[in-house]
C-alpha cells in the first residue's frame, strides 16, 4: 500500500501530461473530401452479340430473326450508353430515358419475335429478374 499511491500518482501524472487525443493541438483535423458519384456501368459492345447467342438457343431463333435481334439489341445498347453519359448528374432523367429504351426494345423485340418466343423471353426476364432480387436482398 506504501508504495500504491506513488505509482498511482505517477500513472496520473504521465496521463495528464501526454494528454487525450482530442485535447492535443497537434493533430491536424480530418478534411471533408467530397467525392465524385461513381459513373453508371456501360454496356460493353459485345453484350449485343452475346445475348444474340443466348437468345439463339434458348429461344431458337431463325437466322433472319437471329440478324433482326442482334440489331434491336446493338441499338438499345448504344442508346443506353448515350442516355448514361447524358444524364449522369441527373438519376431520376436517366431512369426515364431508360425505361423509354426498354419500352421501345421491347415492342421492337416483340415485332420480330413469334409469340410463343416472345412469351418465353418475358418468362425468362421475369427469372431473371426474380434471382437478381433475391441476391440483392441476400447481401
């Protein structure tokens, strides 16, 4: 106990004298850094030509429908990219532009395609769709 309280007073004293981080003046202060939103994905171009395959096989496209659907979807890609870039400060804009893109791909798509086929891309979509919910719910 005689030699508790020197220690004591010791272990005080060093505290004291170093001080908190938050007292000492030494420390710079955090800078706020704003940082720029990250761009919007891009559809790469060779996206067009292979959904072009997968919707081949899984749809059995007719070489003539094949060429029709590659078209429709080289386009809509291309115009996604541009709505991107346009709208890339303004999301609300961009949703817009590309739910119009959609709408238009899809009657385009739907011209092209037999309705069975056109029926089976829907149901496919609406899998798809359904996975991609549930991952990003699993997150």
């Amino acid at each position: 106990m005689f030699f508790s309280r020197p220690l004591l007073a010791l272990c005080l004293l060093a505290s004291l004298a170093t001080g908190c981080a938050r007292r000492n003046k030494n420390i710079p202060e955090a800078k706020s850094v704003s940082v720029a939103p990250a761009p919007a994905p891009t559809v790469a171009p060779t996206a067009a030509r292979d959904l072009t395959d997968v919707m081949t096989d899984e749809l059995k496209l007719r070489p003539d429908q094949q060429q029709k659907v590659r078209a429709i979807l080289t386009s809509t890609a291309e115009q996604a990219n541009n709505a991107q870039k346009q709208y890339a400060t303004n999301r609300p804009a961009l949703m817009a532009e590309l739910k119009r893109i959609n709408t238009a791909s899809n009657q385009q798509m739907q011209q092209v395609l037999t309705p069975t086929q056109y029926q089976q891309l829907k149901t496919k979509q609406r899998q798809m769709q359904a996975e991609m919910q549930s991952r990003k719910s699993g997150q």
